[in-house]
C-alpha cells in the first residue's frame, strides 16, 4: 500500500471514531502529509547543519593549537609599532630604538654613575668597561659575594667557579635527554681570566649566551660588584702567585657559605666520616695508635 493510501485510511478510521484528540492528531498528519518530502529533507539537513557550529566551537574549547586566537574586537592587540632592536629605515641609523632626549628624567633611582649600575660606559660609540671594582672591597663586601655566589651561581659554575655545578652534573649525566647542554664556563680559563671587571658584571647584570642575566634577582649593583669581587678571589685562589701564598695556614678561619644569612651544613654519617678518617690515617701512626 502506498505511504499517501496507508496515511488516508489512518484519517479515515479516526475520523470514524469521531474523538477530539484524536482528530487534531488526524489534522496534522492531514496537514504533514501534503508537504512536500523534498522540503521535509531540506528542513532535516538544516537541522543536522546547524549542529556543525556548535560541534566546532566545543572541539575549539578543549583542543590547544599554536595559532592565536581570532581576535573580533582588535583593540590594541595588533597595532603598527617597531619592537626594541628592529630596524627603522625612517631615521638615519635605521634602528627604531631611540636614545632618551636630552634632559630626561629617570624614574626611579638617578643611575649617574654608568661604571657603577652598568659597568661600562659609551665614549664616541666605543665600549669602555669598568677595568676595577668601583665600590669599596671590604671583608662584609667579599662575604656578602660569597653568599651570593653560594645563591645563584655555584648551581651551575661550582662553588669553586670550574663548572661543575650540581645542575651540569645532572644534565651530563642524561646526555640522551640532553643533546645540546653546554657545559657552563669555568671562571678559570683564560678568556675569564683576562676579562675586565666591568665585563664580569655586565655578565651577572644582563647575561651572556646561554646564561641569563640576574640583575632583576640582584636589585643593588653594589651587591653584583660583591659577586665580582669574590669570583676574582676565587681565581685568585687558584692562581695565586708564590709569594702571595702565607707560611703557616694553620690558624686561618674558614668561614661557611652563607645562603641568606644562615650557614650551609653538610651533614656526613659518623660512621662513613670514621671510615674516611681511618684511610687517611698513615700506617705507622695508625700502628702506634
């Protein structure tokens, strides 16, 4: 029986049986029955694509993609400026960094002093570096050096400067994780050793190469010139000429490495520092004892 004859005799019997409900049902099949199929399909595949958005929107929500969002309202987010160190064709030197006009104010602190707070300073386009410490070196200053050094450098350089921080031992140690690590430098090379004094600092200030500057960590430049006078005790120490070396070291202090202001300990097992003991011991002393 064809669909329109089957929906015909379903009219039929419920108009026999002459009930309300019943009837209204009759009427909108009546009135579904003369609508088209192509139309019905239509309205069915409109309803399936409308989904399509949404479904969109919601992989979106939960799915990261390294391109940036699409931006309606662009604001600010996109607007014609020159970044630090791009070029400019517009002025003579090409370089869109300008200096400060001449009179400009610093905010904040009056860095006058350019040896100090950058250890170098610009004379007819040349580099003149700091060639000595330009704060006074005195016994707090070196040990104020020394726990900085012990904070934020002996991590990679050591606490005696040759680059065998724990960072590097560890990095070494996974060399299959770690296909590009660097060794860091050893302050006792001779590129180190020869470098002037404002270059050190400038290294602690703002990095160099691989290693990142620590001037936002180290606010005061008289505590990075603290840094720079115990990394040329610690070359010293190392490199000492003969007749710098004392006669009798025996009643020299050693004073612990201070990390803010509280002595670093090493604690050793008591037995592992009796057996360390006993192979250094001679054996004829160990005999006579």
């Amino acid at each position: 029986m064809p669909a329109n004859d089957a929906i015909k005799k379903q009219v039929d019997d419920a108009v026999a049986a002459n009930s309300p409900a019943t009837l209204m049902a009759v009427r909108g099949l009546a009135r579904f029955n003369n609508v088209p199929t192509w139309l019905v399909y239509m309205v069915v595949i409109t309803i399936v694509a409308s989904w399509i958005p949404l479904a969109w929107a919601v992989r979106e929500k939960f799915t990261r993609s390294p391109l940036p969002r699409v931006h309606l309202l662009q604001g600010m987010d996109n607007q014609a400026k020159f970044k630090a160190q791009s070029q400019n064709v517009f002025f003579e030197n090409d370089m869109a960094t300008r200096p400060p006009v001449p009179g400009t104010v610093k905010r904040g602190n009056l860095d006058d002093d350019r040896m100090l707070v950058s250890g170098f300073e610009m004379r007819d386009g040349e580099v003149i570096w700091a060639d000595s410490i330009p704060v006074e070196v005195t016994p707090e200053l070196m040990a104020k050096g020394k726990e900085l050094w012990a904070r934020y450098c002996y991590l990679c350089h050591g606490y005696d400067g040759y680059g065998n921080g724990p960072i590097h031992v560890r990095a070494a140690a996974n060399t299959n994780k770690n296909p590009l690590w660097v060794q860091p430098s050893s302050i006792h090379d001779a590129v180190r050793m020869s470098r002037e004094d404002g270059h050190l600092y400038n290294t602690i200030n703002i990095g160099i190469r691989n290693m990142a500057g620590y001037g936002h960590a180290i606010p005061d430049p008289v505590d990075r010139w603290a840094i720079v006078a115990y990394m040329r005790a610690l070359q010293t120490s190392q490199n000492a000429p003969a007749e710098l070396w004392p006669e009798d070291t025996s009643d020299i202090p050693v004073q612990p490495t201070l990390v803010s202001g509280r002595a670093m300990v090493i604690v050793v097992d008591a037995e592992e520092a009796d057996t360390e003991a006993e192979a250094d011991t001679p054996a004829d002393e160990a005999q006579q004892d």
